[in-house]
C-alpha cells in the first residue's frame, strides 16, 4: 500500500518527538555503568560497581524502603478516596457535582511549589514536617485525582442499568459497590492506582519542603546526590527507578487487557 | 420466601418533571397472578410507570400499594420485585450461575438451597449446561432467559418487564412470547410487561392497559379492545381502524369486518360505493384501498382464499358491514 507524503511526515514526526522525550532519561542508562568515579559516558570500559554501591549502601537501601512504603500507603488511599469520590459524583451527577468535581482536581492544575509551600505552612503547627504520616497524606492529596479521572472515564463506560438490577434483585448500596460496581470499573482503578504510585514514587518538589533529617525518599537521595557530589550512584538508582515505573505500567497493561470488557 | 400477596394498586398516581407530566393521574389495580400489559408508544410514560412500581423513580402524588401496604417509600432493593431490563443488564463479569444465584446469595441464602434453586431455574428456561458460561457467550435469546431466570429466581410476587424482546429479531420474538406466557402460567407471579408491540400485548396479556400522554387511554382484555375501543387513539394504536362520521359521531370499523363485492351485488345494513385504488396481496389477505366521495379512503381486508377474483384498481365496488361491526367512540372529531 502507498502511503502519502503528509502521512510519512507525521510519522517521521512522531518518532523524532518520541526520541526527545525517551533520549534524556536514557542517557541515565550509560552514565551508570561507568567506571569512573563521577557523572560521565563510560569510555574504555563498563562497570557494575554503582549498581553495588546502590544495593549495597545502607542509605540507599532505606531510602528504597521509604520511598516503596510512601507510595504503597498513599495509594492505597489515593486509590480509595478517588474511587468512591468518582463514584459518588456520577451517582449524583448533577451540576453541583460537576463544581465539586473541578475542585477536587485542582491539586493536578497547582504548581507543585505552591502546593508544597501549602502542606509546609500546614504541616508545621500540626507537627506534620518530617514525618512519614506527613509526606503520605501530602502525596494522598496530590495523587487521589488521578484516580478520580482514571475512574470517572470508566464509569462513563459503565452500565447504570447494572446498579439498577443489584438493587432490584436485593442487594444493599454496599453490596452494589463491592459485587457489581467495583468489578465493573476495575481497569479505571487499577490504572489510577498505577498512576497515583508512580506519581508518589518519584515525587521531589513537595517531599522537600516536608522532609527534613528523618524522611529521605529515593528521589531526594538523588537530588542531593546530584547536588552535592556527582556520584554516579544516582544514575544507578535513576535507572532502578525508570524500571519499577516501567514494570508498574506493564502489569497494569496486562491487567487492563485481562480485564478488558465484552465488546 | 414468596410474598402472599402479588396484588397491586396504583392510586392516583404522577410523575412530574419541573412542569412536564410524565405519568398523569394512574389509577389502576392489577390483580395477583395476572399478566398486565402496559402498551403505548415511547413517550406514553409506560416506562416511566414501571419504574415508579420498581422504586427507581420517585412519585410525585399518589401511593402504590401492594396486597394494601403502602410501599411508596419502600427502596428498590426492599420491594422484592423480579424485573426483565431492557438490553437484559446481567452482570458481565459474572457466570450464569452467578447471575442467577446473585438474588439469593445477597439474601444469604445457604449455599446448598442457591445451587438447588439455580438448577432449578435453568430447567425453567430451558438452558441447562450453560451455567458456567459467561453472558457474552450467549445469544440474545439465551441471556433473555438467563435475565428471566435471574429476576424470577427468588420467587418475587410481582415480576416486571421493560420492553424484554425489544432486542430479538421477529422470528425469535414469536417463538419467546410463548415460552413467556408458559412460563408465567407455571410460576403464577404476577406479570407487568411494559412494550409498544401490539401483537406482544395481544398474543399474552391477560389485559392491556394502553396509555398515551402519561394517562390511560384504556383497559381491558385483548378481545374486549380490540372489539370495542373506546377512542380513535385505542382503535388505531391496536389494529387499524376506518373512521366513519355519522350522526355527529365518530364510528372505528376494522378492514377485516366489512365485505366488498362487485357494485350492485353488495347486501348489508350499512352501505357505501366506491373504486378500488389499489389492492395487495399478502397471502392470507388481500388488503384493498377503496376511495369513497367525501370520506378518507376505507381499507378492507378479504380472506384471499375466499375470495373468488381480485377486484382491479379502478373496478366500482360496494362495501357493506353490519350495524354490530362500526364501533362508536367517545371522541367527537379526529
């Protein structure tokens, strides 16, 4: 099949537009096998030994630990609360409901900066600063619109009827949720609570204004990494972080195709 | 588990919208056991009526009383009626099995009694076997029953339908209102069957309640309105009607009740001649326009076996029918 000069331009674009974006965070790749003791391409030889030094430094490793706890718990309560505010507004769905709507997606629309300045002028009469209760329930905040989306856009898809028959055949508005509803949007879930880890896992602007000595994520490790030193370290540990991101997407792929609805 | 009572009692009852009037003034009793059609055209507020007996609409005025208990503000979920959704609305993600199972199994019913129960049901709508397929696995006809089977499955006193064959090619259609209404004299739960098909209301309902406008227009059994509608809407809307002005009043006169013969030769109490516009076959009638000066044209329809030659367009013809054969109705003008 012919393809047009329009459609080969548009192609080539795309391509050229997808090698500026992936390029940067590849040279990550490089830079971490080198064998030298700063930031650089390796030249003669490659090295594993930042990739030791990042498993092997207990720093590091806590921060690891930290981060993983950090994105766990705020998105197991992003996931929750986004889901039953998306739920509850398309119950509702009245105008009302749309303002309210708006405003809970606001934290998406605000500069990080205010939104960290925020929390810190918050957190510190309430004894929040530097803890890890508070950089969750920042996080919390910040991710629960992601969810809010991911699973109002399924709910669109979403069979009213379906809740419809649960109450008629007996069931309570719990039952409904937990039975009929929930399994019927579980890809908008699932795929919200990908996002709202992803956006907590490598989360700075925020987490620096909140945490000081006691909480240091992996994304603060490295910043300071990069600002202090130019440990190559922090490539090693910019690498771990692109797969675990990349390996959250693909078992929400895998899900999502599982689950995907009948035609 | 079965409610002693299916009876129902629709008092007065209004559905409005801001300063629209979706269901105007309802008052009807459908008594335990019985097959009610409620039959309009969309608009006529019969769905809307069904889902106010269902608890997803509120009332604006009025009560609803089932066996004489007000259940006006009984939610969905407490009323314990079966209901037949329109596109079916089974669970997708869930087996046959566990769609039927699903009334009982909220109601925490044991385990034992459910399978019981659900096997049950599945001999009931003839589709033993399928049970642990999924719904998007069967065919329209097939997840029909498996929605019957579900709604019906714990035994509900009064089992709704909306519009349930609105989905089904012709064929099939005919071949589900037998086993709906063999099904509904062998489980005796009273019946309400919201459709805009005539032939569906009359092939199964014990009576039709046709509605226009959010009213009743008029109830009564098949034969009983079809024999004698009381207003143009209810004489064209089931069956065809020709309308006739005599005597200040309007008269509904069926095609297949007046006789045609070659002019000159027609015998009857009532009269008129005319000249064939056109004539169809169809093959077990001949429907036949027939133009009459100063009135609409009549349609007649004659048993095409019985008749001994087609009259051609343009032949001069005499339509004859019997006084008992024009109905009269209430309505003064078209």
């Amino acid at each position: 099949m012919r393809v047009s000069l329009p459609a080969k331009l548009n192609t080539g674009f795309a391509w050229v537009l997808l090698v500026l974006l992936i390029a940067p965070a590849l040279v990550a790749i490089p830079v971490s096998l080198t064998p030298k003791t700063f930031l650089s391409f390796p030249t003669d030889e490659l090295s594993l030994q930042y990739y030791r030094e990042l498993f092997s430094s207990p720093e590091w490793l806590s921060s690891f630990a930290q981060s993983t706890v950090i994105g766990a718990v705020s998105t197991l309560l992003a996931t929750t609360i986004g889901t039953l505010c998306a739920i509850g507004l398309w119950r509702v769905s009245s105008p009302a409901g749309e303002v309210v709507r708006s405003v809970l997606l606001l934290p998406l629309v605000v500069p990080p900066i205010i939104a960290a300045m925020a929390f810190s002028r918050l957190f510190v009469p309430l004894g929040l600063i530097d803890s890890y209760t508070g950089l969750i329930l920042a996080h919390t905040v910040l991710s629960a619109p992601l969810v809010l989306i991911t699973v109002s856009a399924s709910l669109a898809g979403f069979d009213a009827r379906l809740e419809q028959a649960s109450r008629n055949l007996g069931a309570s508005n719990w039952v409904t949720l937990r039975r009929v509803i929930v399994p019927g949007i579980r890809p908008g879930i699932l795929a919200g609570a990908v996002f709202a880890f992803i956006s907590s896992w490598d989360e700075i602007v925020v987490t620096l204004f909140l945490s000081k000595f006691s909480v240091y994520t992996l994304p603060r490790r490295m910043w300071n990494g990069i600002r202090e030193n130019t440990d190559p370290t922090v490539a090693a540990a910019a690498v771990v972080l692109m797969a675990i991101t990349l390996l959250a997407f693909a078992i929400w792929a895998l899900a999502a195709r599982r689950t995907r609805p009948a035609a | 588990m079965t409610s002693p009572s299916g009876s129902l009692h629709l008092m007065s009852l209004s559905k409005r919208y801001g300063s629209f009037t979706a269901v105007d003034n309802v008052s009807l009793h459908i008594e335990k056991g019985e097959f009610l059609t409620l039959l309009g055209p969309s608009g006529s507020g019969k769905t809307t009526l069904l889902m106010m007996i269902a608890g997803f609409q509120d009332i604006s005025q009025g009560d609803i009383l089932l066996g004489g208990v007000s259940i006006a503000q009984t939610p969905a979920e407490k009323r314990n009626f079966g209901m037949v959704f329109q596109g079916y609305a089974l669970f997708p993600h869930m087996s046959v099995h566990d769609n039927i199972a699903y009334p009982l199994s909220v109601r925490r019913r044991p385990k034992a009694e459910i399978d019981a129960r659900v096997a049950e049901m599945l001999d009931l709508v003839r589709l033993n076997g399928f049970a642990k397929r999924l719904p998007k696995e069967l065919s329209g006809g097939q997840q029909q029953r498996v929605a019957l089977a579900r709604a019906l499955c714990f035994a509900p006193p009064v089992l709704l339908l909306d519009e349930p064959l609105g989905a089904l090619d012709k064929k099939l259609r005919v071949e589900v209102q037998a086993q709906l209404k063999e099904i509904h004299r062998r489980v005796g739960t009273t019946f309400v069957y919201v459709t805009h098909d005539q032939e569906e209301a009359l092939s199964m309902s014990d009576r039709i309640v046709i509605m226009q406008n959010g009213r009743i227009e008029q109830v009564g059994t098949p034969a009983d309105l079809y024999q004698h509608p009381k207003t143009a809407f209810a004489a064209s809307f089931l069956g065809k009607s020709n309308f006739l002005h005599r005597d200040g009043a309007v008269f509904a006169l069926r095609p297949e009740k007046i006789d045609l013969s070659p002019e000159g030769q027609g015998i009857g109490a009532n009269k008129a001649s005319g000249v064939v516009l056109s004539v169809t076959y169809f093959g077990a009638v001949l429907k036949y326009q027939v133009a009459v000066p100063g009135i609409d044209p009549i349609e007649v329809d004659v048993d095409a076996w019985r008749a001994g030659q087609v009259l051609p367009e343009g032949a001069r013809v005499d339509l004859t029918w019997a006084d008992s054969a024009a109905v009269r109705l209430s309505d003064h003008s078209l």
